[in-house]
C-alpha cells in the first residue's frame, strides 16, 4: 500500500509541476489550436451549392441522357434477344467458353428474379465507362507526354483512389441530388483512375527505338500517337479499362446508399433488412456480371494472332455465305 501511495504522490507532484511549468502544451502542442477543417469544407461545398448548382446540373445531363437512353434499350430488349447478342459478342472477343459462361450467367440471373436489377446495373457501368474512356484515355495521353501536367495530376488521383467511398458521396449528393445520375457521377470519379494511370504507363513504355523510328521515317507527332504508340500501349490501355469496369461494377452497392436501383439496392435492402437471402441473391448477380465483363475484356486485350475476321459468328457467317452457291450466267459456280 505504501509503494501505491508513494506512486501516486509522484504522479500527481508531476502533474502540478507541468501545469506551473507550462509543460503540458510544449509537450502536446495540438492542445494549443486545431485547424477548423471540417469548417472550411463544408463553407466551400454551401458556397458552390449556392452559386453553382446550375452549373453541376448542366454537368449531369450528358450523363442522364446517356444513362437513360442505355437502360431503356437494355431494359426493352427481350430477355431471350439479349442472350444471344451477349453470347454472339463474347465468342467473337472472347471465344466459346466465355461465349456459354456469359450465356449461362445471364441465365442464372434471369431465374432468381434479378434480370431488371441486372439490366439497371449494367447500364450504370456502361455509361460510367464511356466517360471514363472519354475523360480517362485523353488525360493519360497528356500525362504521358507531359511530366509536368503528371506531377499535377498525380497527387489529385492519389486523393481519388484513397479517400474512402463514402466521404465524397456527400459533396456527390448535395451538388447533384440523390438518383442515378448522382450514382453515375460517382461510380466515375472511383473508377476513373486506374485508366489514367495505365494509360500514362502504357504510352511511356513504348520502346524508345520505335518511336526515333518512326520520326526518322517522317511522322509528325500525331501519326506517331495514332500508328505507332497506341498500338503498342493498347494491351494496357485495355488493361486499364478491364480495372475501370470492375470498379465500377463494385460501387453498385455503395451508390445504392443515394437511391440508385439495381443489384445493389438489393444487397443494401437485405443488409438493412438482416434478409441474407436477398443479400445473396443480389451480391450473386454483381459477382456473374462481374466475372462476364473481367473475361470478355480480357480476352479483347490480349493478342490474338487469329484476325476477327476469322473468330467467332462473323466467321461463321462468312463461311456460310463463302460456300453458298451462286448463278452466274446461267451456270451454278
């Protein structure tokens, strides 16, 4: 007891002698001002909802109307029809057993009642990755080209890929409402990085011969992009854009948070509803779709000695008519 004691004297003496001496704040200096951040933010994003919400809305038209325009032709299209132009599109890019898992996967989803959510699912990843490819192939051209623009735009993707899902749904939400345009809206700012960065990475991989080959030969700076560096960069530019509709296909759950239909509305419905079968069943669906769209874009960004021409139902269709007979003077040839 006389041991605690005589700690506990201690203990206290020291703290009053910090207190006299001022110890407290040299040694923890943070108590002396915190910097009002979270104030900051939140006075910049009122301040651009007051003065520049028109401007944002402007902004999510393109977006609504191709959003709009995708999921109303997947969503019209019969089931049975969609089927087989998946099936016809994955044995022409990807052959026949990615062709019958696509087939097989669909199916899978039609039959536990989630094609509609699929269709709405899809859709938002088709549109996503158009504006990625729109915004994210020409930004990694300019930063291979430029080191400075790299040094500037580098810091910014760092912030899009780390700063968690959720912390810039808000800013999302009250610049652009809740809904799908919204969700689309930010399925592209997290999706859109990695095909910046592998587009930059796919142009400065370019061997330096072919390029001093190309100039030697007199191509000015645009054939040199067009016939000589995207070419070669292609597999991982299309590397790129297989990570950028994987990313997309996972926020489908975290957008449902802002109102955005699909299979991950299920998925938040069954968590919030501790409804583990609903769950499954929607977290079944992004996980077929996703495995669909990883192998079909695969299979484009690999090099296929075999010309597209020759794969697939367009070779099918061109055997058929090569070997149909036609008349031709009266003969048969």
């Amino acid at each position: 007891m006389n041991l605690i004691y005589i700690c506990d004297t201690f203990y206290q003496d020291g703290i009053w002698l910090q207190n006299q001496l001022g110890m407290s704040s040299i040694l923890n200096p943070f108590d002396l001002y915190t910097i009002p951040l979270d104030d900051w933010i939140s006075n910049l994003i009122d301040f651009l909802v007051d003065n520049f919400r028109p401007v944002f809305q402007a902004i999510g038209e393109p977006i609504r109307f191709i959003l709009e325009t995708t999921q109303s032709v997947f969503v019209s299209i019969p089931p049975l029809i969609f089927l087989v132009i998946v099936g016809a599109i994955a044995w022409q890019f990807a052959g026949v057993k990615v062709a019958i898992y696509s087939i097989m996967a669909l199916t899978v989803i039609g039959f536990v009642g989630t094609w509609d959510e699929a269709m709405v699912s899809l859709s938002l990843v088709v549109t996503a990755v158009v504006f990625c490819l729109i915004l994210g192939i020409p930004l990694g051209i300019v930063c291979a080209k430029s080191d400075a623009i790299e040094k500037i735009i580098r810091p910014l993707l760092d912030v899009m890929q780390t700063v968690p899902t959720f912390v810039y749904l808000v800013p999302v939400v009250m610049l652009f409402g809740i809904g799908e345009v919204p969700g689309a809206i930010a399925t592209i700012i997290f999706a859109l990085p990695p095909l910046i960065r592998l587009t930059n990475l796919g142009i400065r991989q370019v061997p330096k011969e072919v390029v001093e080959a190309a100039i030697a030969f007199g191509s000015n700076p645009t054939q040199l992009l067009w016939e000589a560096e995207i070419p070669l960069a292609m597999p991982t530019i299309l590397a790129g854009v297989n990570q950028a509709i994987l990313m997309a296909l996972s926020m489908s759950v975290i957008t449902s948070m802002i109102a955005v239909p699909g299979l991950g509305l299920m998925v938040l419905q069954g968590v919030g509803r501790l409804d583990v079968g609903l769950a499954a069943v929607g977290g079944l669906g992004i996980v077929l779709l996703a495995i669909m769209l990883d192998r079909i874009t695969q299979a484009v960004g690999e090099s296929n000695s075999i010309s597209w021409k020759n794969r697939g139902m367009i070779a099918l269709i061109r055997t058929y008519v090569n070997k149909k007979p036609t008349k031709s003077s009266g003969k048969i040839i």
